[in-house]
C-alpha cells in the first residue's frame, strides 16, 4: 500500500507538471491515491493490533479488505465489459490497457483473499486466546 500510495502521488504530480487537465485519468488517479491512503492507515493499525495482540485493531483491515475486494471486483467486471464493447481499432488499443488492468486486479483479489484468511485466522486465535 506504500508503493500504490507514492505511486499515486507521482502520478498526480507529474500530471500537473505537464499541464494535465483534470480528466478521467486524473481524476481515477485521485481516487486511488485516496483508497491508497486509507489502505496505508488500516495496515498499520493491522500492524500495531499484531504487535499488541489486539484482536479489535485486525477489524479495521478485515473490513477494509473485504471491501476492497469487492471494489475490485467490480473494476473487473467494468474493464471488461469497456474491453468487449470497443469496436474500432484506436478504442481496441485503449481498451487493452484496460483489460492489462483487470488482469493484475485478478490478481490483487486472490492475494487479498489468501491475506484475509490469513488475517481472519489469527482473528479467530486472538479472540480465543491462543
């Protein structure tokens, strides 16, 4: 979530350097610097409630993960509705980079699932004193 939050912000600087107006590029890209922060504030609430043992801190990033998941999910499903509706060849090219996005989203979501189970376990030891 560091690397997505920098990134984020690199991208929006430079935008503004090279005299981007606000469009959906931009625009996108505030979006995911915000999701990028609240993710970077959750994980380390999930790292303070794993060094304290506190099973109510490990709550914060469950929730957010689980509504990440479906966040993404949702991307998917648009990228490659956008990917199978283009028809000319420039909207096809566009569209690719789209579809490269819904790949690695994939991706993101089994990584998030395994983490969450994982997170989800240590949960379920926390609270059962073990």
């Amino acid at each position: 979530s560091v690397l997505s939050f920098v990134a984020s912000l690199l991208y929006m600087f430079s935008s503004r350097v090279h005299g981007v107006s606000m469009d959906l590029v931009t625009s996108g890209s505030l979006i995911f610097l915000v999701i990028s922060a609240i993710m970077l504030i959750v994980c380390v609430v999930l790292l303070i409630g794993l060094v304290k043992d506190s099973p109510c801190l490990l709550l914060p990033w469950i929730v957010w993960s689980v509504a990440y998941i479906v966040f993404l999910g949702v991307s998917v499903i648009l990228f490659l509705v956008v990917y199978t509706s283009s028809e000319n060849t420039k909207e096809r090219d566009q569209a690719t980079v789209l579809l490269i996005n819904a790949i690695i989203s994939v991706i993101v979501i089994f990584v998030l699932i395994y983490s969450l189970l994982v997170v989800i376990s240590h949960f379920q030891n926390l609270r059962g004193g073990r």
